[in-house]
C-alpha cells in the first residue's frame, strides 16, 4: 500500500455508548467473510460483549462530538508540547528512516528489521515488548485508565516492503529527498510510530486508553496479511483489539475507510489425458475450465458496494495433439463488502461444479472424470469503517484541522482485517510527500515543515480516538 | 509413422478406362480441404485432363482384375529374379540401413542424408537424380512405355526422423535386431528403396510407366509433410504424378488408405488488458477463449469417417490481479475426410468469431475489443484411397500373395497430400519386423527370410502398378 493522511481529536478516551452502539451496528452489518476463521469472530463477539460490560461507567459521561474531542485535543497544551517534539526531533526521525530503509525486509524476510524496532521499542520504554509467533512486534504504551490491561487501540506500521532479497536499500539523499526502494512505503511510517512515542513521552501526554503499537509483518502482495491475521487471529492481543489505525504510505489526507477484500484462486483442472485423436471422447479438463471461466463472466455483481473479478492467467496442457491431463486459471474476486464477496465467491465455486459436471456428463469418464481443485493464492477479507463512525470522523477532523483536505478511500491495507471483524480501523499516512511505491526509485520529501504537520495529523487523531483526561 | 506392409502384381502399365473413371470420381468426391493451395487443385484437374488424353490408346486394352495382374507379375520370372536378388543381396541392404541410420536426419536437418541417398540414386543408374528446393532427393527409373517423361508412379521413403541433433544415432547390432533412433522409421525404408531399385536392375525388370524415386524431407511432426506439399505443389513434377506409394515404417501386411488430416492452430486473444479492480468491466480475451472453447466442444463430428477435436494447451497473462492483454489456446482438429475436416473447421473458426463478438457485446470495449488471430500449427490435408480402387485392390492383392493378412488402416502419413488432390496413394511397409518407433530403443529385425517375404510384397504391387509387358 502506499498512501497517507493525517489527524487531530479530543476525546474521553474509551468507547462511549455511541460508538459502542454504532461497533454493535457495525458487528451484525459487517460479518466476516466466509472465508475468515470462525475462531475470531467468536472472539469478537466476546470482546463487544467485554466493551459493553466496560463501557458501563462511561454512560454517564457527557457525549461530545467526535469534531468536539479532536478540538479538545489540539487545543492541549500536551498535545501541543508533544508537536513542538515532532519538529525538534526531526533529524532523528529522518535518521530512524534511514537507518531502518537501509535493514532489507523482503516479504517473509521481515526478522532482522524487525530485531531493530523491537530494540527502538523497549529503549522508548514500551511496555511488553515482544515479537510474536508470525513476526510482528508489538510493544504497549499503557493507558491511565486500562493501564496496560486492554483493551488496545492498534496503531501499527508493516515492516514489509515489495522488493526482494539483494535489492540495494542504500538511501540517496539530496536535500530534503531521500530515495530508495521501501523509504516511503513503509520505512517512513515505522520511524514515524518511533517519533510519536518519542514526542508523547517528552510532553508528558498520557492518553486513557492503552496504545499498543505493532511493526507487523506480511502486508505486501504474498504476504497476504499474515501480520495482521495473527494479530487478531492468535496470540496474546486477539479479541482485545478496540479501534485500528494502519499507518502506511505519506499522504497525510487520504483516509482507507473500505477494504477492498479478495480471493485469489489458482483452479487446477484434471483428467485422465490422452491422444487427441485415438482418445477422442473422453473427457477435457479444457472444456470444463472453458466452461467456469464462462459461468465466472456471466456473473453480474453489484456495481456498489464495488465488486469484481478476473480471469486472469492459465495454462497447462502437454502438445497440440494430446488432450491434457491438467490445466489451470487463475481468478482474482474482490470486493469491499465481505458479503457481496462471499456471494461472488459463492458464485465462483458454483460455476466450477457445474462445469465439472457438466463436462462429466457430456463426454466419457471411462478412464476417469475431470475433477477441480481450488488452490487459495491469497484471502484479503473485505470490510468497511462507516463513514459516520466515530473513528472515521476523528481522523477526518485531525486530519482538517491540520488543513488538509480529506478524503475517504478504498484499498486493500493491513484495515482489512479489523474491518472484516467489524472492529473499527481505517488506514492514515505517515505525513509529508513521496512518490513511485514499489518502484526502484521510490522517494519521500521530509522537509520539515510539511512532513510534521502530517505528522501531526496522524498523532491528532490517535490522541483523541485513545482520550486525554 | 510407423508402419508396413507387402504387395506383388500384374498390370497393364498405364492407367485403365476404369481406373482413370474411378480417378475421376475421387477427384470430385475427395476434394482438398479449403486449407489446401488452390494452385495444387487447378494442377490437379489439368492432371486428370493429361491423365485422359493418355488413357485413349488404353481403351483398346483387355481390362484385367488387379489380382489378376498380381498373379500375373508374380509369376514373371524376372520378378522372381529380382526376388532372389533381394536375398542375395540382403547383407548389402542391412549395411546401408546401418550407413543411412548412422547419418543423422532430424526434421529441417535432413541435408547429409540426403546428400548420401542422391550419391546411392547416381550410383543405380536413376536418371534426373536430383535435389529440390524443399529437399527431397528424385531420381527417375524410366518405364518402357513413357521412357522418363512421365506421368509418373512415385515410390518414396521419407528421410527425416523423430529425434533432435545430438541424438547418439550409432546402430547397436545383436544377432539379427539392430536398435537405433530412426532405424526402422523410417531408414529402413530408404535402404529398401536402394535394395528394390538394385533387383529390378539386376533382373533386367523393366517397367511399363515410369517410376520416381522419392527420399523427401518433412514428414515427422513439425515438418508437416513439406516434402510432399513441394513434390505434389511445385517443382518440376507436380501435376505429372499419377499414383503413390509411401514406404514407411516395417509392417509388410497393413495398407493406410485413409489419410486422417488435421488443422492445428494456436489462437491468440488480444485485449487491451489492465488492473483486475481497477479496470473491471472491460472485456477480457480469456472470457472471449472460454466461450470458443466451449463452442468446439459443442460440435458433434461424424464418428464415421472419423473427426475429433482437441483444445489441448492454453497459456497467458501476466499476474492473478491482471485482467490479460492476451491468452491462446491450441487446438488440433482431425478427420479421416477432408470434408467432415473442412466442416469442422469452420464451425471452430465460427466458434472463434462468435465467442469474440459475444465479449465485446458484453463488456465495455472502450479502451479497446477483444481480437482473435489464428495461427497454423500444422495443415495436413484429410483423404483417402477408395478401398475397390486398383491401387488398393493391387496393393493387398500382393500383400496376399505374399502370404500376410492385409489390414487397411487410417493414419497421417505422406499419402495424404496425394489422396488429398485425388491421386490415387498408398502407405506401406519396408518389411520385416521392428518396434518402438519415435522411442531412443527403437529398434527392427533383419533376419533374412521374413525382412525379403516383406520386401517382395511391396515390389509385388509396385511393379504390377507399373506395368510389365
């Protein structure tokens, strides 16, 4: 991913009985994908259950807009002290940027750049600090209220980037533009999550709810989200998890309120194959793919809430005169609405049975039927943070108050996951300029000024969603 | 191929009123498929045309049964001579076997070997020996009657093997069984062309027509038959070919009379491509090749004469989130008819442009349409010699006499150009026995009694093709 926005807020510090309603709303509209494992969405039902049970005190607590909590927080003297940081530590977080772009962390080679934060983490003071089974780490900031107990507001940064293993990480600076592979997505973002401790810790700022910030693992392509379903999935933090910010990319006004979920598919078809003369007759897994390529297509999803697929890549067969034992398509089906993606998938899975079938009926299966065999690439669950949700209109209020213009997207990000549960997430920049992700010559601009304001942004909304007293 | 068989006969040299009406009427039944050059159908029928003029003084001819001829040119004692001289000279035939298998000939790398059998035609005293542009090596044997000007009766080997440069071509010799890549399909083949040309010579067998020598190129696979597209569609003797025999492959008793023809093409689908979510909506050319493919395995061939399809292997595209710029699949279409091929063909080609317009009717074609484009893999001609055809009747006749079960069989062999044009054709055996053709064991026996019954069989049916006085 590579985006980013930025952010302000007030706010009391834990759920109030609106955002446990609308969360409750939320939970029953946005199920998790069929493809999710049943296991977290039992966890999170138990959690909407734990939020209820602890949100009891807060009914008596004057409601205030989320706008109102984000100008409550800006206005902090704290707050303020924590921005003046921002800037005075600029030439650190420039340096974090470097010293951690220039440690290569290739998907699922993420463990020496990971080493480095989780050594960044404890030396800020991070309680809990740890790696986890999948590779994350994670480190809390404990709350005055919850006090390291949970529940969590996520903010996480991936530690992944695109390139591969032997790609030169060195970062060339020139003035205030520093370039090379992953600097902005994600480097950026992880010396960013460093440099908002830093500032917090120096101005003396402690939010209510407890902050547990992640350097996750596995965001990119193959990755498939590996991080974040561990996160939520397994391990000590699952089913504790509150609201969500991903923090990836720089654009300071961009807010990833949908998460484009999919479904990546390699249908391996088979059969029993034979010379496409002597053999003539008996069944082709070619016919039966032709035939789920066909049903896929005549398919019409909904055009919103956005849903697609693909044909996308096939192959297979041994020469022209033999009828081939295996072929294969890939398919890619998305969507941001995990239940419309379910039925697109629904739709897909039919389709392949029923050419199946339908080629087993129509030619010989003497020497055996065609069969097909679905291979997952890649499940990214759909989901969606509403856009009169608390948490969306926090960042959007920080993000306004540090004069950006915001706007709300549509992306696959480590969101997926939370949203998928109904647990609200939406994904910010880092803060500043940058441009050519997954690009060689990929580059940010971390001229101060502009750089702290998104950053600023960012810190904004995660202090108002987490509370101040 | 691999395959043989063996023949004796009689006849009266030149083509009988009742072969040329029976000609006539291949001509017109069996027509080329629509594949096929017009330029070797006009050929064709100016052929029939000469073919007629010459038959006048014929009509004046006792008509004979072709067994009959068989029987008669059986019992010539100069055809028993020539018999004899085919034992006598047995070790001479194994040796060039060994000589001509030991020099590589792998498809478009036929040129050394072809060198040698042109040296082996001047050596016997064939007149006109030559190399064509494609690469077969002729050489005439003049007859009595047409003293070298034509028409001419062809007997021809085919000098390409299965087996890639490099392969260790070196005869392994144990007993009477020599093993080697490509010694019985198809060197034996060509050393009997020497063995038959040396009897006759010896036993002063003249013939009434005139026989062409054929060792041609391009038979095997990829080759495609461009040895007899050439002989029978350019060069100094298309046109001037009245019957054909093919020597290939050992086996005395079987007779291919029915040449089974096949089209085989890759068809490429073209789009304009993009991002499976972001550009979702405009058509896609693996959506187009499903539907075609589902077209071709809609259609119902004639079980007899036999006609099958294969879709048989498919590729393309770029990644599982890309909608493809192009995908292909490969397809081979076969019949024994050239009609039920050329029928066939058309209903996949309207498969093609049906599938192809049904995408861009159902998808948005405004960054561009979805196009097809057919490749020709391979184009042999479908065809067939009637089995109460003289040539046929003559051929088993003197397999018979030879004391072997005749068998008429159905292949893809050299023949079929001939039977596609409506010249009467027959593939044959070398003789003797040998197995595992187109495997690195292939191997034949040589042993001197059954190798000279299977040789005596195919000369049989030659020479009564040609005519004695």
């Amino acid at each position: 991913m590579a985006r980013a926005r930025k952010l302000l807020v007030p706010h009391l510090g834990f759920p109030s009985l609106n955002l446990i309603a609308r969360f409750r709303n939320e939970a029953n509209r946005v199920r998790p994908t069929c493809l999710f494992s049943r296991g977290i969405r039992v966890r999170s039902l138990v959690l909407i259950c734990f939020l209820l049970a602890l949100a009891g005190p807060e009914f008596a607590r004057a409601e205030q807009s989320p706008e109102a909590d984000v100008s409550r927080v800006a206005s902090n003297p704290r707050f303020k002290a924590a921005q003046k940081v921002l800037m005075s530590e600029h030439g650190r977080t420039v340096a974090d940027i470097i010293r951690l772009t220039e440690i290569p962390a290739p998907p699922f080679g993420e463990a020496r750049r990971a080493a480095e934060v989780r050594k960044d983490f404890e030396a800020l003071g991070l309680k809990d600090v740890a790696i986890d089974a999948e590779g994350n780490v994670t480190g809390v900031r404990p709350g005055l209220r919850t006090a390291g107990r949970g529940p969590f507001l996520v903010v996480a940064a991936h530690l992944d980037t695109v390139f591969p293993e032997g790609t030169d990480v060195r970062v060339r600076r020139d003035g205030w533009r520093l370039a090379a592979p992953g600097v902005g997505d994600n480097t950026r973002s992880l010396a960013t999550l460093l440099a908002w401790i830093r500032a917090l810790d120096a101005a003396g700022l402690k939010t209510d709810s407890d902050i547990l910030f992640v350097a996750n693992v596995g965001e990119e392509g193959q990755g498939d989200l590996r991080g974040m379903k561990a996160l939520f999935g397994k391990g000590s933090y699952a089913g504790r998890i509150s609201a969500f910010f991903s923090v990836d990319g720089s654009d300071p006004a961009g807010v990833v309120t949908r998460g484009v979920g999919s479904n990546r598919y390699r249908v391996v078809f088979s059969g029993p194959g034979g010379h496409s003369y002597g053999a003539f007759g008996i069944v082709n897994p070619m016919a039966a793919m032709a035939g789920a390529i066909s049903g896929l297509y005549a398919l019409t999803p909904p055009a919103s809430p956005k849903t697609t697929y693909s044909a996308s890549v096939a192959g297979g067969g041994t020469s022209v005169n033999t009828i081939p034992a295996s072929v294969f398509v890939e398919v890619d089906l998305r969507s941001e609405d995990p239940k419309a993606l379910a039925e697109l998938d629904r739709g897909f899975r039919s389709a392949v049975d029923r050419a199946v079938a339908a080629e087993n009926a129509a030619r010989s299966t003497a020497l055996g039927p065609v069969k097909a065999e679905l291979k997952v690439l890649g499940e990214r669950p759909a989901g969606m943070t509403a856009s009169d949700s608390r948490l969306v209109r926090i960042t959007r209020a920080a993000i306004t108050a540090q004069g950006f213009t915001a706007e709300e997207e549509a992306s696959s990000t480590d969101s997926n996951i939370p949203m998928s549960l109904g647990i609200p997430a939406v994904t910010i920049g880092a803060g500043g300029r940058g441009g050519r992700a997954h690009a060689p010559d990929e580059w940010i601009d971390v001229e101060p000024v502009e750089m702290v304001r998104g950053m600023s942004a960012g810190l904004l909304a995660i202090v108002a969603q987490a509370g101040v007293r």
